[in-house]
C-alpha cells in the first residue's frame, strides 16, 4: 500500500492529508479520494485568500516513502 501526501489549493481554501491507495493512482481517483476525504472531513482545511481565483483549483499529490530502521548486519548499518 502505497500513501500519498494530497494538496488542494484554491476556492478559498488550503486542504492537506495523507491518503492510501492500493497501486499507482490516476488523477480521477486521487480528486475521488479528495473528494471523500473533504466530506469525511479526514483532511485539514484552513482558509486561503491568496489563491487568484475562487472558481478554480489546484491539486497536487506525492507519494510519501516509509521510513525503515536500519540494521546493524556484519558490522554495517543497513
């Protein structure tokens, strides 16, 4: 399972979360599963008046990689 890090700017608001998908997402189902999230309220929502258009937005998404500990094997740190 790979997570993603989705941003929604513009309409007058900044909305930030963490969202999970099986496989490579495309762009419908990542703006599905904001949409989801937004009326779950499961992302963080603040208001923005900077964007330059309240009839549009922005979407941007990234996949997050996990963080693995390391381990000491012969000596090295792995």
């Amino acid at each position: 399972m790979k997570k993603y890090k989705v941003r929604l700017t513009g309409m007058g608001i900044e909305a930030v979360g963490i969202i999970p998908f099986e496989n490579e997402p495309t762009i419908e189902e990542v703006e599905n599963s904001t949409a989801l999230y937004l009326n779950e309220n499961l992302m963080k929502v603040e208001s923005d008046e900077k964007f330059y258009a309240d009839d549009r937005y922005m979407l941007t998404y990234e996949e997050l990689q996990e963080e693995r500990e390391k381990k000491l094997i012969l000596g090295e740190w792995v």
